[in-house]
C-alpha cells in the first residue's frame, strides 16, 4: 500500500524529469515518450493489484492518449515558458488522475467520483485540442500529409469519448454508438478546418469547443437530464467562446 502512494507521487515526477531532458536532448523525445508511457501502463498495473475487477488496462487509455497529444503538441512548440508550463500540466494531470485511481482501487472510502469526472472533463477538453492542433500544426507547419493523421485523430478520438461513456456505466452498445456521433461530428469540423486560414491553436480551440457541446449534451441525453433550458444553456457557452475565437483571431495568429 505505501508502495502505490509512492509510485502516484513518482510517476508524475518521472515524467516531468523525461520532459525536462528531451529539452535538453531533442533526440531523446521518442525514448523520453516511450518510457513516460511505460511507466502509465506499469503504474495502473501496479495499483489495480488489490483493486476490484475492473481492468486494469482501460484507465491507461487517457493518461496515454493525453500524454501523446500533448507530446506532439511540445515537439512544435517554440515558446520555452509554454513548454514548461504544459509539463506542469501534464504533472498535475497525473498527479490528479492516479490519486483518484489508487483511491478507487484501494481506498474506496476516500474515492470522490466527483472529483474524478472533473479531472477527465478538463483532460479530455485539452486533449482534444492538443490532436486537433496537432493535426493543423503538424499539416501547415511542416507539411505532414493530411490523410494519415486524421485516421490516427479519429481513432484516438473515438477511442477517448469510449472509454469516457464507459466509465460511466452505459453498456457497450450505448457507447459505441454514441462515440462513433461524437467523432462523427468532430471529424468532420476538423477536416472542415483544414482549408481555412487559421492559427492552428485557434482552429484547434474551435474543435475542443464542438467536443464539449457535443459530449456534454450527449451525457444529458443519456442520464434523462437533457431540457431546453440545459441546451440553450451549451449552446450559449459554446457560440460565445466560438465567436471570441474567430473574432479575435487576428490577435492570436
């Protein structure tokens, strides 16, 4: 036990040390990722030895697609105080999400599930735009070929929106097909996006914005709790923060 409370304290630690040498050794990038992703999947392993029955391998699925897009999102980047900034994000995030997941295997009586959802919302939202931007700063900035990476995008979106709906307890079909209309409409924004002239931080906050109405309102839909008010309510947030992107796009470029 005192081993697992060890090990959600190092895991967040190493990671930060991996970033801070692929800083300083660019060519270490591909070991510093693969070895922060080892270290995800060792962890959760780790934890669920005296868990319950829920396998151990489906809370990897976020920390690993988190850790990708923001991985790639880094390999770009050229500002030194955002870079260190999105390591501390990124620690926070681990930090955040493995206390909750030893807490749930292991000390169920401190687990807040509350707590928990609000960790993945906030993880999925940047994950979200850190493809999406990925996918435009990879495509304007070094002209990657478009094709490859929305396959990848949409597998990684499809798979992140599951393993969400799953957790929280709808059965396979529900979420399969509620996936595939999430990532349905969020690929098709993103190939809309492509072909038009803007920052690719911007283009990318665009598509995080459509993930969280979409999934928000689905997650109404499916818990009986969706009313006119609550959509009124998204859609308001959503078209506001849509029209502030655009609108000042020219100051963000």
């Amino acid at each position: 036990m005192k081993l697992s409370r060890l090990l959600v304290i190092f895991l967040p630690l190493f990671t930060w040390l991996l970033a801070q040498a692929y800083l300083l050794w660019p060519e270490f990038f591909y070991i510093a990722f693969l070895l922060s992703a080892l270290a995800i999947i060792f962890v959760a392993f780790y934890l669920k030895q005296a868990g319950p029955t829920t396998p151990w391998y489906l809370p990897t699925i976020l920390p690993l697609i988190f850790l990708f897009s923001v991985s790639v999102y880094i390999s770009f980047c050229t500002n030194l105080w955002l870079v260190q900034i999105l390591f501390l994000v990124l620690l926070i995030f681990q930090f955040s999400y493995f206390k909750s997941l030893y807490y749930f295997w292991n000390r169920p009586d401190l687990y807040s599930d509350e707590d928990m959802k609000i960790t993945k919302s906030y993880a999925s939202f940047l994950t979200i735009f850190w493809l999406a931007a990925d996918v435009y700063g990879l495509q304007s900035l070094l002209n990657f070929d478009v094709w490859p990476m929305m396959l990848l995008f949409i597998v990684l979106v499809f798979s992140l929106i599951f393993i969400n709906l799953k957790s929280e307890g709808h059965n396979l079909k529900i979420a399969w097909q509620f996936s595939a209309l999430i990532t349905l409409v969020i690929s098709e924004a993103t190939w809309v996006f492509i072909f038009l002239p803007l920052n690719y931080n911007i283009s990318g906050l665009v598509i995080a914005i459509i993930y969280y109405l979409s999934s928000n309102l689905v997650n109404l839909y499916l818990q009986n709790a969706l009313t006119p008010k609550k959509i009124k309510l998204y859609l308001i947030l959503s078209f506001t923060g849509l029209a502030i992107l655009l609108f000042t796009a020219s100051w963000l470029n």
